[in-house]
C-alpha cells in the first residue's frame, strides 16, 4: 500500500509540473458548486487571473496551475482537474470559434462586497449572506445609518435584504403587530429615522432608495431578491406620496396615492397597482398571486434563457448553471408579472406556464441591478421562524448558483456588450 501511495504521489507530483492549467469544471461532476465560486473569489483577490469559461461545462473557471490552488479545493471540497497546457489550449480554441455558443471572459477583481441587512435580529434568514457565508466570501453589513453617511462608493456590489423600502414593515402588521420581533424592529427603525432627522420611517426609506439609487447611476452593481425588488420600485414610484396608513406612520394614507405614483423614478417595473389595504400581505401587483405556487412545489419550475455568449456575454454570466430548469421557490414577492416590466428589461428567468418572470437584470445609469423573485432557493415556502437553510445540504443547489453568479459577475473585465 505504501508503494502504491508513494507512486501516485509521483506521478501526480509530474502532472504536476508538467501541467499548466487548473480547471474547475461547473458540470454535474462538480462535487461543490456553491464553494466553487468562493475558490474563484479567493483567487482574485490572490491576484491570480481567472477565465470565466461562458457555456462551457456550466460555466466553468479556468486559470495557471498554482499548488496553492489546488490544495484550497482540496480543503474546500472542490472538484478541480488538471490541465496540460495543449489541453488548455485546445478547449480554448473550441470556445473560440464563431459557431460556437460559448465565450471566455476574464475576471480580474475581486469586488468589494456590501449586504445592505438590519442590525437587530429579525426571524428570517436571508439566502445570499447563506450563500456569501458557505461559499467564504468576505462581505460587511450595512444598513440605513450606513448608507446615508455615504459609504456606498466604497463598494462594488450591494446586496438588498428581504426588505421594505416602503416603510410599511413587510406589511406584517395585520399577523405580527403583537409579536416581539415586530415591536422591537419598529422601534428600532423609529429610532434610526428620528437620530437621522427624519419623522417618518417611509422619508428615511426613501432617501436610504436614493443613495442606492445614485451607488447604481454612478456604476455600482445591486442584486434583490424578495421584497426588496418591487418595494424599491415602488418606493421610488411614490417619492412624495404618503402610501403608508395609519397602523405603519400614524396618519392615513393619500387618497390621490395610486394617481400620483411616477413610473418614470423606477427601475424595472411601471404600471402597477399598490396595495392600501394595510391588512393585506402584499406591497403590490406586482408580485404574483401566491395561490398560484402554493401546493404546487413538484410543479414549480422556472427556466433559464439561453443568451448568446459572443454577443450577450453579461445576461450569459448571470444564467450559468449546471441545469436550465430551476425548481422555483416562494416568497413575500415570489416572481414578477410580465406587463409589470418596462420594455428595456432583460429577462434572464421565467415560467410560460403561470406567464410569469422569476429573474431580471438591467441597466440604470452606469450601473446594472437584478432582481430575482423568491426568499431561499432550498426552501419552498418559508415562514417567520423557519431555521436557516444548511447549505451542507445542497451544495449543488442550481438556484444559489444564480445568487453567486451575480457576485461574480463584477469581477469582469469591461466588455462592450454588442447590441
């Protein structure tokens, strides 16, 4: 047995030096994708040059053979194989050519991640600092405080909680106004908008949508999931109008409200319908109705679309996977209705049968946003008080592949995107 150790030991030791490539395939046979990105992470910001290989092998990563490389997959449970440097070549020659739906993309940074997420503990998790956390990328906490000192250009990529921007709480006041999470979180973020000189939650919420708004317009990179996407939109849609009833700010709502909302302030959405129902557990129509998923989680899927890697090279990025057909997965805002989207957005993600889109990107300014409907990939319904997701458990999981290509996605090097 020794014998047999001391000759692998050899002959993968010449491999070794022979080899010049280290490949870390994206397939089925990648024993831990979500650790993968993180390996990929860690590279950048060892100042090691990686190849984002687009369609190939489900968007696999190329770069130099290092041992360093290789033992922190090792010790990551990452699978990775080694390349001789004709191999190398030879795939990146296949990648090359102009009939082929694939692409190489360099990756050259490591970017500066920010998760805007509250301080106090509320009882729900949230799947991409699960993610950030299981993969091993470095991220720092920001909330409102933060964001308004102006602390955002320091950052690459942001990150929107499960959250409200409309000042409304969730709109968990009719189930949970009793509840001791509820009442602490709304004093605590009364004591922030008071300490930042607003007299309202909903004016702190919108000035904090501001500045991200403006972190966007200046070239920054935000991802949403939840009821972060249509209460941004909205938020900004109402930028003057009192949308908030007397249970969320203490005096009622503008009866006008509805007639004065600008759909020109928004991202991605545009002729929607709020909610003034303060009882109802809805921000708008622009999330789906849930009766619509609810029980039906073996027939809940949403599929991927197939970009151009040559031409599309960025939606391209944001879709990579080892599967087309994701399994779908509820939320406070589970998906978004098609006539709801402006006509520039891009849609990455949908499912023809309920006629509805599951997952966005577009531009703003100088900087891009995506939207992914759903609270936790691995999850299909959660609710208040579930424990996080063990992502040991899924360490494959297609749908929190779309959550780390979004992070990675910053690390590129400027590409035009041809149109």
């Amino acid at each position: 047995m020794r014998k047999l150790l001391l000759v692998g030991s050899i002959v993968f030791s010449i491999m070794s030096l022979n080899a010049s490539r280290l490949l870390i395939p994206m397939d089925k046979k990648q024993a831990n994708h979500l650790k993968a990105y993180g390996i990929v992470y860690w590279e950048l910001t060892q100042e090691i040059d990686v190849s984002w290989l687009l369609n190939y092998r489900g968007g696999s990563f190329l770069c130099m053979y290092h041992e360093k490389i290789a033992n922190e997959c090792i010790l990551r449970g990452v699978s990775y194989e080694v390349l001789a440097d004709v191999q190398a070549e030879t795939i990146l020659q296949e990648i090359a050519q102009a009939d082929v739906n694939m692409n190489e993309v360099k990756l050259n940074k490591a970017p500066k991640i920010a998760v805007y997420s509250p301080k106090n503990k509320l009882p729900w998790d949230d799947a991409v600092t699960l993610a950030l956390t299981y993969a091993e990328i470095p991220y720092d906490v920001v909330y409102d405080e933060e964001v308004m000192s102006g602390i955002l250009p320091m950052y690459d990529w942001l990150h929107l909680h499960h959250e409200d921007f409309t000042g409304q709480y969730g709109k968990f006041w009719s189930n949970y106004r009793n509840a001791n999470w509820y009442i602490n979180d709304v004093k605590e973020q009364e004591n922030t908008a008071h300490k930042l000189g607003f007299s309202k939650v909903s004016q702190m919420k919108l000035a904090v949508v501001k500045k991200i708004r403006d972190f966007v317009v200046g070239g920054g990179f935000m991802f949403a999931m939840c009821s972060a996407p249509d209460s941004f939109d909205v938020a900004l849609a109402a930028d003057g109008v009192d949308i908030c009833d007397v249970p969320f700010d203490g005096d009622p709502i503008d009866p006008q409200a509805q007639s004065k909302l600008n759909y020109d302030n928004t991202f991605a959405f545009q002729n929607f319908k709020i909610s003034l129902n303060p009882s109802e557990y809805e921000i708008s129509d622009i999330d789906v109705n849930a009766a619509t998923h609810a029980g039906n989680k073996n027939d809940d899927f949403f599929t991927l679309f197939d970009f151009s890697a040559k031409w599309d090279p960025v939606p391209t990025m944001l879709c990579q996977n080892h599967y087309q057909v994701i399994r779908g997965f509820m939320g406070q805002t589970t998906a978004f209705r098609r006539d709801k989207l402006k006509s520039n957005i891009i849609i990455l993600g949908e499912t023809k049968k309920f006629n509805e889109v599951r997952y966005i990107h577009g531009s703003f300014g100088k900087g891009t946003f995506t939207f992914l409907g759903g609270h936790d990939p691995e999850d299909y319904q959660h609710f208040i008080g579930d424990p996080p997701t063990d992502l040991d458990v899924f360490p494959t999981s297609e749908g929190y592949r779309l959550i780390l290509n979004n992070i990675l996605f910053p690390a590129a090097k400027k590409e035009k995107q041809k149109t």
